[in-house]
C-alpha cells in the first residue's frame, strides 16, 4: 500500500476531491482538520504528484484550490480496486 493511503487525512482528502476541485476552507470542512495539519498533508500530496494547486486572489483576497491529478486518480482506483478484492476475499 503507497505510504499516501496510510494516513487518515490525505485519504480523506483524496476522498474529497474524487468529486471535484476543493478549495482549502471546504477541504477544510470536510475533514474536519487544523490549518496547519491539513496544510502539511496537501503539500506532501502536492510534492508526490497526487494532487495540483492553484492560488488565485478571490475578492482580494488570496484562495488555494486542489485537484486530483492524473496521478492522483489512478493511483487512488488501483487502491481502491485492492481494497474490493481484499472485502471479496474475506467473504459476506
């Protein structure tokens, strides 16, 4: 299992933007995480390719953006694919 998929934040996450881009307050909501925890993760996340950012002033004010990559997108269904076939196996 890629190291990404151990930790319960950036699982989250990635979690969160299957459905779309996410800017850093929703990303925020949505995982119920510090400022300063949650920004550490999306870096790590950043470096390994798994998602990109986009910074942008929204009515002057300055808004981060992230997306799953293609990296990102693949890397997450293969887990995910593990994840059934591990289920299957154990049966109902």
């Amino acid at each position: 299992m890629p190291e990404v998929f151990g930790n319960k934040l950036r699982l989250s996450v990635i979690s969160a933007l299957v459905t779309g881009e996410k800017n850093f307050t929703e990303l925020k909501k949505y995982t119920d995480a510090t400022s300063g925890n949650l920004g550490a993760q999306l870096t790590k996340l950043e470096e390994w390719g798994y998602i990109s950012c986009k910074k942008e002033f929204v009515n002057k004010k300055p808004q981060s953006s992230y997306k799953l990559t293609e990296t990102g997108i693949s890397n997450f269904r293969e887990y995910v694919e593990m994840l059934e076939k591990v289920l299957k196996s154990i049966g109902p």
